[in-house]
C-alpha cells in the first residue's frame, strides 16, 4: 500500500512532464537577406510542432507557404516575424519571399522538407 503511495504520484508527474515537453514546438531561426533565407532548407516531421523565427539582415522581406497553412509574413531588420504549424504530410513545400526586396527577389526561395 505504502509503495503504491509513492509510485503512483511519481509516474504521474513523469507522464505530465512528457506531455508539457511534447507540446513545445521545436524552434528554428532563418536569417533573410538580399536573396536568400539561411538555411534554405528546413527539415522537420509529421506532427512536430514547429516555430519558425525570420529575422532580417538588410531590409523588408516576407515569407509564405500555402501548403502547410503557415500565413503569410513579412519581418524587417528590427522587426523579425514568428511563425507556428505543425506539418499533416509527409512532402517537400517550396517557400518564397512575400515581399519583394529588389532585383534578384524572384531567386529568394527554399523548402521545408517534411518527413514521416
């Protein structure tokens, strides 16, 4: 009776620390500048909870991905975005600047890349 005592409290605050560590997403920072986001490629997995940091070098630039139901961002060298979702399917989802930032603007792209 005595360990029950015991043993019980303490898996029940081992399965609550599980959980909460679970419900934070996985944080990654993208660095943008004139053309490129850095990293490019993001890998993440089904059902991760994922925060994405965008902050700036230089000037304006955006983010948006449709796909993956991310909405669309645009962040400044003092004013970065953050952005949260959580992948449903597996694939590869091309990202581009939303905000056009000059001449080479149109090469500004990347991908997250979602795994099972």
């Amino acid at each position: 009776m005595k360990l029950t005592r015991i043993v019980l409290p303490a898996v029940a605050a081992l399965l609550f620390c599980a959980l909460l560590s679970a419900a934070e997403p996985r944080k990654i920072e993208v660095v943008a500048k004139k053309y490129e986001f850095d990293p490019a490629r993001i890998e993440v997995k089904v059902g991760e909870p994922v925060e994405i940091t965008f902050k700036s070098l230089d000037t304006k630039h955006g983010f948006v991905q449709k796909d993956l139901k991310i909405a669309k961002v645009t962040f400044t060298k003092d004013k970065p975005a953050t952005v949260t979702f959580t992948a449903e399917k597996a694939g590869t989802y091309p990202f581009k600047c939303a905000r056009f930032c000059g001449m080479g603007h149109g090469k500004m792209k990347g991908e997250i890349v979602v795994t099972p």
